[in-house]
C-alpha cells in the first residue's frame, strides 16, 4: 500500500508527464470559453460598426438622393421638358460622383430608360438591359407611391436609394402623369472593413489577457490539484484492475480529501457488493433459465391447445352437419328407385288402358289434356333422375365433410394426399365462384401419381385448408380479370412428395415473408384474421409430420407455398 501511494521519484516523473493534460484542463476550459466570448465580441462589434455605418450611408443616401430630385424637378420646370439629357442634369448627376462612398448614379425616365448617368456608356439603355434589372419593381412601387425607398442588398454589400422625379405636367394640364426615378447606389464595403478592423483589435486584447490568466491558474492547479489527484488516479486504477483492498489517505480538509474518503468508501462497498453479486449472479443465471424455458413451453402449449381446440369444434360442427345432411339424403336417394318403379308400373297401366280404350270418354280425354299427360310421360323420367343426381351429390359433398373433418381419425393413417385436396376444394366450392367484385378462380390441377403417405389426415386437411383459403383472400384483395390457383402434387425421391400451392395474386412484401409463420402475425384487417392459421400449418408440418413449410413470393407476381412431408412418419425433422 505504501509502495502505491508514494511512488518513487523515477516513477512519479514519468506519472507527471502521464497527468500533464490535467494541469490544462481549467485554463483550457478557461480559454474556449474566453475564445467564445471573443468571438462573439468580434461578432458582436463588427455588427455595431456595420450597423452605426450603415444607418450613416442610409441617411446621407436618403438625403442625397431627396435633394437630388428636388433639383432635377426644378431643373424640368425651368428647361425644355423635351430635352432630358439637358446641361443641368448632365451637371448634377456629375456632381454626385464626387461622392466618396457612391458606386453610380442614373436617372431614367418613366419608360426606365437611363437619361443620364455617372458612367456615360449607361446612356440611353433602359434598365432591364442592365444589372440593375432587378430594381425595376421597385422603382415602379416608387413611382406608384412617389416616396423614396432604401434597398440594402443582401450581402450588405451595398445601399441603393431610389426616389421619384416628377416631370411637369403638360400644358393645360393640373398633374403630369411623367414620373422618372434618380438611383443613387453606395458601397459598404469600407464600413465592413472598419468594423473587422475595430472588433480585430478588441479581440486580440481579450485573448492576451485570458492567455495570461491561463498561465496563472495552470500553475496553481499543478501545485495544488494535480499531484494528490495522482494518487487518486492511481488508487482508482487499482481498483479497476480487481484490487478492491487498496485505499488512499491525504492530509487536508479540502474536497480532494472528501473525494479520497469517498473513494475509501466505495472501494469497500465494492468489495462486498461483488461478493455478494457473485453469489446471486449464478442464481439469476439459474432462474433465467428455467424461466425462458418456461416461457417457451407455454406458447407451444397456447398455440397447441388453440390449434386443437379450432379442430375439434370445426370437426364437430362438419361431422355434425355431415351426419344431420347424409341420413335425409339417404332416404330420399333410396326411395327415389322405389317411386321410378311405381311411376313405370303406372305408366304402364296408362298405355295399357290408352291400349284397351282407345276412344276414351270425353271426361278422362279433358283431364288429360288439362294436365298434359303426354308431356308427363316424358318429363317425369327425367326429373327423377334430376332427382337421383342431386341426392348422389349431395351425399359426395357430405363425405368429402367426413372426409375433411376425419373425427374418427386422430392418430396416423394412410392416406390419399389428392382425396384430401379435392375434400377442401369441395368445401371451399362457393368461394371460387364468381362474385360481382371478381370473376371465378380457377383451379388448375397438375396432379403427379402419388402413393398413400402416412399422416395425421384431420391435421394435413387444416393445413390445406389455410393455404388455399389465404389463396382466395389474396386473390379476392387482387380482383384480377384471371385469378387462378396451381396445385401440384409430385414425388421428390423414394422417402418423400410434394405439394405446391401457388396464386397469381398480390403477392407477399419481401421485409415480411420472414414473419408470415410467427405467432399472431397477419396483415389481414382487425376481426379478419387471428394470425395463427400459418402458424399453427407450419408446427402441423414440421413438428407433427417431420416435414418442412415454405413460402416463396414475389410481389405483383403471386405466392407459392411448398410443402415436402414424408412418406412414412419419420422420427426426425426435415433438416
């Protein structure tokens, strides 16, 4: 301890070179800071100057310019008004040249052609032609008020006076309606340079003096601050290394020594308190842990028992339906050989007695003709096998329900992959019909010879089920003049088949195609969709099935969604 905080001399010289900018940091902070209000000061008084010149140029121009049209008014009234370019204008507008600060001067008519001018090549050119275009609105505000106007340009590089002359009016006349303009233009320049000049010389004072108070307080920090701040530093960066034992004690009652017991302090309080955050950090580790897979197993189960219970109320519901539908159904399709039967044995008896009586009384004769009997003969085949039809396709769409919902079959089977297709496209029947927002979809089936695959067929049909049913939507939202779906079916090698499924809708954006498998994601409206249906499909094919689900899309072009699943039931997913 006592080695650390009374180094040796070969040491605590090098350490004075290591500390040497701690000794400047006041006076450099002391500087920047003098630096800014210099600056500022220079800032400050070049504006002052500019500003007290300016006002002095504006003034002299608004005066010079005011008596100047004075004079030129009195000269027209006094001369020929034809003669604009008159020896008393040419002599005035001379005269003004003499002026120090003054750049030019013009005078122009109401039609802002330039009469006369300091520079003679200006002459008899109208001011659109110059460089001057730009006051033309403004002397056209002048002559519209006739009072005089300033114009600072935006540099303040220069002040341009500008006030009306009015010429006399004509003979028999009260007001001239002749109104020309004198341009008077002042260069600012000298009182810019009068101002850096001025705000130079204030500046370089303030900045002699901080520089020699810098000087002054850096001395006195380094006899006073810097060498017991060293031993702070070094005892901080002892305690940084992990030497949490080291201490430092100096003499005095000034803050430094409030500093050096404050160290003390919390060089103990370290030491304890990464004992003890040892100890709970392993602990925390533990729990968190425990906690993530905690966390992990209740969303499989969330999404699982969400997942069974949408199956088995939907398997519920068709298996119902189907039951309820297919004993009427039987009964109708079973007695409707029956009634053929009787039907065929009375129309029999009718050509019997047509036979026997062929000239039959006028009363039997009227009530065949009232209810066409002849037609009856005909019809009446025809609607029972109408008849027939309907109760043999109805009883098809109450065992593709059976089929769909597979109640019976919760554990794995055999199965066809195309009777399981054609099951959902059944049910799904009345949306692929033609609305009046969109046309039909039509369903193109590239159907490969696929052997019976071993799944859970209920499960596999649900996943059917939302790929085609997210088709329709997308191809709903598209409403395209040729909205189709693809469905392809073939086999990748002797362990496993695929199934393609793919719309020309839309299509997916390619910042979410990565998401569309998460939990709870959807980008169908609130109340539409529950964002599980892709979820729940891809765990049915990867956890369930051992297989692997993919969406491959493009936007504008349509989605596609790839299912590989194995022939027989693997114990070990897809990688």
């Amino acid at each position: 301890m006592k080695k650390l905080l009374k180094p040796s001399s070969n040491f605590a010289r090098r350490m004075k070179y290591l500390f040497f900018p701690l000794r400047l940091t006041i006076p450099a902070i002391l500087l920047f800071m003098g630096c800014i209000a210099g600056s500022f000061s220079y800032q400050q008084q070049v504006f002052l100057t500019r500003k007290q010149v300016e006002e002095q140029l504006t003034q002299h121009a608004k005066l010079t310019a005011t008596s100047t049209a004075q004079l030129l008014e009195y000269l027209y009234r006094r001369t020929d008004i034809q003669n604009s370019q008159s020896e008393g204008v040419t002599l005035l507008i001379g005269r003004l040249s003499g002026d120090r600060n003054l750049k030019f001067a013009l005078f122009c008519n109401e039609q802002n052609l330039i009469s006369n001018a300091s520079d003679y090549k200006l002459k008899n050119q109208y001011l659109n032609n110059t460089l001057w275009a730009d006051l033309v609105p403004v002397i056209e505000q002048v002559r519209t008020n006739q009072a005089g106007e300033i114009v600072v340009t935006q540099d303040r590089q220069s002040i341009t006076a500008i006030h009306p002359v009015v010429f006399p009016p004509p003979e028999g006349k009260l007001r001239s309606d002749r109104i020309g303009a004198i341009v008077l233009d002042y260069d600012l320049t000298e009182a810019e340079q009068l101002a850096i000049a001025n705000a130079t010389n204030q500046s370089l004072q303030m900045i002699g003096i901080l520089l020699i108070l810098c000087v002054l307080v850096g001395f006195i920090l380094d006899k006073i601050i810097t060498q017991r701040a060293r031993r702070l530093v070094l005892a901080s960066n002892q305690l940084a290394q992990g030497n949490f034992n080291v201490r430092v004690n100096l003499l005095g009652a000034d803050e430094l020594v409030q500093i050096a017991q404050s160290f003390n302090y919390m060089a103990a309080e370290i030491q304890h308190n990464t004992e003890v955050l040892q100890k709970s950090e392993q602990q925390l580790k533990t729990k968190t842990e425990e906690l993530e897979n905690t966390l992990q197993e209740l969303s499989q189960t969330q999404t699982q028992l969400i997942q069974q219970e949408k199956m088995s109320s939907l398997g519920h519901l068709v298996a119902g339906v189907a039951h309820e539908i297919n004993n009427p159904v039987n009964f109708i399709h079973g007695n409707l050989t029956h009634l053929e039967i009787y039907f065929q044995d009375l129309l029999s008896l009718v050509k019997l007695c047509q036979k026997c009586c062929p000239k039959a009384l006028p009363e039997i004769e009227a009530t065949a003709e009232e209810i066409e009997l002849n037609f009856l003969q005909e019809d009446l085949p025809k609607i029972l096998n109408s008849m027939k039809v309907g109760t043999k396709r109805i009883r098809e769409i109450v065992l593709s329900l059976r089929n769909f919902s597979r109640m019976d079959e919760a554990e794995l089977k055999q199965v066809d992959i195309h009777e399981g297709i054609e099951s959902t496209l059944l049910i799904l029947q009345h949306r692929l019909k033609a609305t009046a927002e969109r046309p039909e979809i039509t369903i193109i089936r590239n159907y490969g010879n696929l052997p019976e695959v071993e799944c859970y067929s209920g499960q596999f049909n649900q996943v059917l089920m939302n790929i085609l049913a997210n088709a329709i939507d997308a191809l709903e939202e598209k409403k395209d003049s040729c909205s189709q779906i693809k469905i392809s079916t073939s086999v990748v090698d002797s362990h496993w088949v695929k199934i393609a499924i793919a719309d020309n809708g839309p299509g997916i954006p390619a910042e979410i195609q990565s998401k569309i498998f998460n939990p709870f994601f959807t980008t169908k409206p609130v109340g539409k969709g529950t964002g599980l249906g892709m979820s729940i499909s891809y765990q049915i094919i990867t956890e369930k099935h051992n297989g692997k689900l993919e969406c491959f899309s493009t936007p504008g072009s349509g989605t596609e969604f790839v299912i590989l699943i194995p022939k027989k039931h693997l114990s070990c997913s897809l990688k």
